[in-house]
C-alpha cells in the first residue's frame, strides 16, 4: 500500500475510533426538574412529520419551555405525537403543551428488545411528549430563516404536490406503494400491508432502499447526457442527488447511497477507476465520524452496510455459478443479487426481527425487474400532474397496472403457508460469530488464489 494512501485511511479510521469513543462520555440534556410534569413551550418542527393512521409524530427544537414556574432547558429537541389533524409541516412555529417523558424501550412477545432509547438519542432526542396538545403560533416567521431552510422547505413543498398528485391519480393503495417506490413515503400502506411486504422480502422496495437510488441515479445520468458535456453531466449530476437526499429526508440508506454515488462521480470526474468496496467504507467512516451512534442504535445503517457488502463480495461469485439461468432481462443479475444478499444479512435480520422470508427469493425474481419501469411512469405521473391532469392520467394508468401487478404479487405469495420463518430470541454473539467465520472463509480463498 502507498504511503499517502496509507495515511488517508488511518486518518479517517482514528477519527471515526475517536468519535465512537466519545459518544459513550456524552451526556444528554438534563431536564429532571420537569420530568413527569405537564411542560408548555414553543418551537419549530425541524423533520419532516411522520402521519400514521393514529396521528402524527412530530420533532420539536424547543425555544421555549416551561413546566409552571420551573424552567426547563432551552434547545430541547422533543419527540411529540399529536392528533391527525391540523396536518403540520416542516419549519413551522407551534405552540405545544404535555407531560414530558423519557423513551422507553420496546419489547415484542418473542422477548427481543428494541433500543428505542439509543434510537431516538441518536438523533439527539432525550424527551417526549406521548399526547401533545399543539397549537399553531406563527407558521411562517417573520425573520429571513437560513438558506438550508428555505431550499428544504422548497423541496418538501415540491414533495406535497408530487404526492398530493399521485394520490389523487392512482388512489390507494396504489398511490401509496408509488410514494413508498420514489419518495420513501411508507406509512401510509398501512400495517397489514407492510407486513405482507416483509413476509415476502420485499420490503427493500419500499423504503428507499440503495436499489431506489440506484435506479434514480442511473437514470439521471442517462437523462443528462443526452444534452449536458461529461463535466456538467457529473456536476448537476452530483447536486441533484444531494437535492434528491434531503427531499426524501436523508436516512441512513439514502446517506450511504449517496455517499457512495458522489464518491463515483467524483472517480468519473478524474477519471479515476471506482472500487465500490473502498467507496462502502469511505461512506461508512464518514457517516460514523458525523453520527458515531447509528454504528450501535440505528438498525438502518446495519442493514444497509451488510446489504450492500453482501452484495459486493457475493453477487459475482453466486452468477458465476448461475449459468443454466438466462441473462435476459437481467434475470441471472436479479438471483444473484437477491441470493447475495439474503445469505449476508439473514442472521442479522433474525436476531433483530425473529422473522425472515422463506420466498423472497421468488417474488424478488418476479418483481424486480419491473421496478424501473414502475419507478418511470410513477415519476412521470406525479411531476406531468403539476402541468396537465390529463397527461399524468394517461402514464397513470400505465404506472397503475404495474402497480396492480406488484401488489397482487406480495398480496398473493403473503398468503403461502410456512413463507416466512419465525425462530425465538437468541445472543448476538451468534450473529458475530457468523460474520467472523464468514470473512475469515471468505479471505481465505481469496489468499489461497493469489
């Protein structure tokens, strides 16, 4: 290894060992004084809210607060679950009232445990507000708010519509699997759905996987191609998938994928050869140097990071054994992958979730390839409606057979006894001992070819 090459990647190592060290020393915000009291303050919403059937979740940065005459610190960033109704968004100013509370931890009836406390912490937030009472104070202030604000603002207003749009052309729950394809919008499939969704594997599909924002990449760069010169192409390429990244919120998939997008435009750009393995952990260092507390307590990035690395030392092998199955339509490519990495992240997933598809192999093969073009149309559907409701009408009705088809797929393979394997909690330590024995297998053989 070269010597700058060498110093680059101890650089960023002890910065990401340092800041993980920190984070086990970082105290929350103590706010004793008003726990268990009924608290009233004012603040801005600084995440887009999560509306479900029961209502909406809403993250408070508390100006304001107050439980009578104690004072409560100011800053606070505060979990609230309010009523359906008024609908609230991103940046306004609220009034809101409750008893402050501390997360607790979930626990399913298998006996597995859910860090919701660590959850939430890594996102900064120590308190909540279960039955908030809000009321709406100033939704657009006064003062100039910063430039980030105002661009998000725009995005999530472009957002609205694009899904006001969808709604209105495709209806339910079609319209709801088409957020969930393009914007990450999940919520509103509901929860026998989303159920029917992981018990075929394909939950992937509607959670912004890195398979979404690699197909909304490479389509942008196709698109820009056709009219913009290399440098350009990679230039505008490059911030409209940073626009992308805070339309669709900037969880930990879509901040890896677009780590590792920006990392191969930039490779493009000094035409320089991309090794998606060096960019994966490049991403990985970075995220973790910015949020040492995903590595632990935010199963997203977990998932992806095993995903993508699954994908990168199992998808070649496993198509190279995979000759006797047709290259058409991708199919060889769609098995590999999917077999890739259901082997990596299995154990995973059991010891997180206790359950995993026995089929997802099958509806994967089924599916998949459809999903660019249910991506399209879908996308064309919700922007063109912004012009002309008859024109997104005609690409709706071609998204909504796509659509039909998708949903009778995880709707009718849900229904297949036995097709998902439920197993009872175990130690994590079968997890690591898994992933220990598969690296030290897996260099193995690449050291016994050398």
């Amino acid at each position: 290894m070269k010597r700058g090459v060498f110093i680059f990647w101890t650089i960023f190592i002890t910065a990401a060992v340092f800041r993980i060290g920190q984070s086990f020393f970082v105290a929350p915000p103590d706010a004793s004084d008003c726990l268990k009291k009924t608290v009233n303050g004012e603040g801005m919403i600084v995440e887009e809210p999560v509306r479900k059937e029961t209502g909406q979740q809403l993250t408070i940065q508390a100006d304001e607060l107050n439980a009578g005459e104690v004072g409560c610190p100011a800053g606070l960033l505060i979990q609230a679950t309010t009523k359906l109704y008024p609908i609230f968004s991103y940046g306004d100013h609220i009034g809101f009232s409750g008893k402050l509370s501390q997360p607790i931890d979930f626990k399913s009836d298998d006996g597995r445990s859910f860090d919701y406390t660590g959850y939430l912490a890594k996102d900064e937030i120590y308190y909540q507000i279960r039955s908030a009472e809000i009321h709406d104070t100033n939704p657009r202030i006064a003062r100039m708010p910063p430039i980030g604000t105002i661009i998000t603002l725009l995005l999530y207003k472009i957002k609205g519509a694009f899904v006001h749009n969808l709604e209105r052309v495709l209806g339910e729950p079609h319209a709801a699997l088409a957020e969930g394809l393009v914007v990450g919008e999940k919520a509103a499939l509901g929860k026998d759905l989303l159920e029917d969704f992981r018990t075929v594997g394909l939950i992937h599909i509607v959670v912004l996987s890195g398979f979404n924002i690699t197909i909304v990449a490479a389509a942008m760069r196709r698109i820009l191609s056709l009219f913009l010169p290399r440098v350009w192409c990679i230039v505008v390429g490059a911030a409209g998938m940073i626009l992308f990244c805070i339309l669709v919120g900037g969880g930990a998939t879509v901040i890896r994928s677009c780590f590792m997008g920006g990392i191969a435009l930039s490779a493009d750009l000094i035409r320089r050869d991309y090794q998606v393995a060096r960019a994966l952990a490049l991403a990985a260092l970075i995220m973790l140097i910015q949020n040492p507390l995903i590595l632990l307590h935010d199963p997203s990035f977990q998932l992806s990071f095993l995903a993508t690395l699954g994908l990168i030392l199992l998808a070649s092998p496993i198509e190279n054994k995979l000759g006797f199955i047709p290259d058409k339509f991708c199919m060889r490519g769609v098995v590999a992958s999917t077999l890739a990495t259901q082997i990596f992240v299995s154990p995973f997933i059991l010891y997180t979730m206790g359950q995993i598809s026995l089929i997802g192999v099958v509806v994967n093969i089924l599916v998949l390839p459809f999903i660019p073009a249910t991506m399209l149309f879908v996308f064309i559907t919700g922007s063109v409606g912004m012009i002309s409701m008859a024109v997104s009408q005609f690409f709706g009705w071609i998204a909504h057979i796509l659509l039909t088809y998708e949903l009778f797929m995880v709707e009718h393979f849900a229904r297949i006894p036995f097709a998902a394997l439920h197993v009872p909690a175990f130690s994590v330590m079968y997890v690591a001992a898994f992933y220990a024995l598969f690296i030290a297998g897996y260099m193995y053989v690449r050291w016994s070819k050398m």
